[in-house]
C-alpha cells in the first residue's frame, strides 16, 4: 500500500473477529514504526500498556462492571460548538448504515454504547499514557506517535479505534492493570481484526474542507 492508500484506509473499527488474535510480530513491528515519531526535545513522551488474552479479558470486565455500577464516566462533555459533530457521529454509528437502533430503543443504545468498554471485541487492547508533569505539546507528540502506530497497523491489515470513553473510569484501569499514579490515561486503542461482514465498519465519517480549519497567508508576488 502506498501512504496515501493507508492514510485513507485506517478508520476506526468497531466490531472486531473476537477468536482472531494479533500476531505478536505485527504489533512490535508497528510499535517499532511509531517510535520514529517525532516529539518535543526527543522525549519520547509515549507510554503504552498492551494486554491481551486474560490480561485483557480483565479489563475489559472490570470496565463494564464499573460502568454497569452506576458509576459516572470522568470524560468531560464536549465544548457546546463542537456538540454537533458528536451527533453525527452518533447518527451514523447507530442509523440504519450502521447498527440500526431505532431511535427510541433506549436499552439497545445502552448496550451499544458499553461495547465500548468491551473495546468492541478486540483481542488486544492498549492503554496510552503520558507523565503528568507534561504539557500538552507533549500530548501532541504522543498522538503522533499513535497515529504511525494505527497506519503501521492498518498496512499489516488490522482494524483499530481509539477510544477516549475507557479514560472515563482512571481508577479502575489504573487498579486492573497496575498504571502508576506519575502517569494520566489518555485514552484506549482497540486493537483486531476487523469484523468484515459488519455494516458499521463499513462507516466513513465525513470531514469538513480544509477551508474550515487553515488559514493560507500568501504573498502574491
Ligand atoms: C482521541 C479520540 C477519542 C475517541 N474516542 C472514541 C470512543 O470513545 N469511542 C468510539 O467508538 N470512537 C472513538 N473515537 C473514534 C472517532 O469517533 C473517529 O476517529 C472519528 O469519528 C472519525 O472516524 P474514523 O476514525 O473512522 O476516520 C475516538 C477517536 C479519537 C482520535
């Protein structure tokens, strides 16, 4: 695949074949690709917590029952001029192109929404981390580093999402996998292969132009 291929393939999955495991190769070859990512002063800012197997199985479980609990996610809510796009997220996720919930099935959006903290079923799962003595142009290079991580991954033929929701409920992923206090959770990755015969993988979010968010100063000489 060239990069523009890959760049354009990678979306975010989010049903994943379950019984498929990820070849151990493959992901420390993409691990490997992501360390040429750049960051401020070469600090390497990234710190990632694999699990797969039993490990994962853990989380995964102690995550739904926290959420189960009544307990309140942690994820602030949206800025109200960015609530839209969230909505069209959700439109589309749980329309007719993709899970097709009827709108007023309150427990099907439950259900739906807490295969999040199930990573939609994927055997392997991350949790990406930062020292909380940084700043968010460290923030920055760690997303850097994350999206080589996911193109690495699509090019071996994997399916990814990253997932802020986890990162609501810090302390349980703290406790379950044993994430030191000096380091925040920023967010999980679902890591898999995809489930090719589910409608909401098939899903492309729309992006607005580039009009919208860069501003092009030129001399006209
Ligand atoms: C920081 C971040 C957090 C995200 N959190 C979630 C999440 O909690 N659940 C989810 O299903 N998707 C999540 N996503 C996926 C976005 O919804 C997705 O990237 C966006 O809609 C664009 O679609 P695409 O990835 O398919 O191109 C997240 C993506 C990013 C970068």
């Amino acid at each position: 695949m060239s990069i523009d291929e890959v760049i354009v393939a990678r979306h975010s999955t989010r049903r994943f074949l379950s019984d498929k495991p990820v070849p151990k190769d493959v992901i420390q070859r993409a691990l490997q690709l992501a360390t040429h990512a750049p960051s401020n002063s070469n600090i390497q800012p990234w710190r990632l917590y694999l699990l797969s197997g039993a490990a994962a199985d853990r989380l995964k479980r102690a995550l739904v029952a926290e959420v189960n609990s009544g307990a309140i996610s942690q994820v602030p809510p949206l800025p109200e001029a960015f609530k839209h796009f969230n909505s069209e997220v959700g439109k589309q996720l749980y329309g007719a192109d993709g899970l097709n919930i009827p709108r007023d099935d309150v427990q099907g959006h439950q259900a739906a929404v807490l295969r999040n903290y199930e990573f939609y079923g994927a055997p392997t799962t991350a949790i990406v981390c930062i020292d909380n003595a940084l700043t968010k142009a460290d923030a920055l290079s760690v997303g850097m580093y994350l999206q080589t991580f996911l193109l690495a991954l699509t090019e071996a033929g994997l399916g990814s999402c990253v997932e802020i929701s986890v990162s609501g409920y810090p302390e349980i992923i703290r406790k379950t996998v044993g994430i030191p206090a000096e380091l925040d959770i920023i967010c999980g990755v679902a890591i898999g292969y995809e489930d090719e015969t589910m409608k909401v993988n098939k899903l492309r979010m729309e992006r607005v132009a580039v009009e919208e968010t860069t501003v092009i100063l030129e001399d006209n000489v």
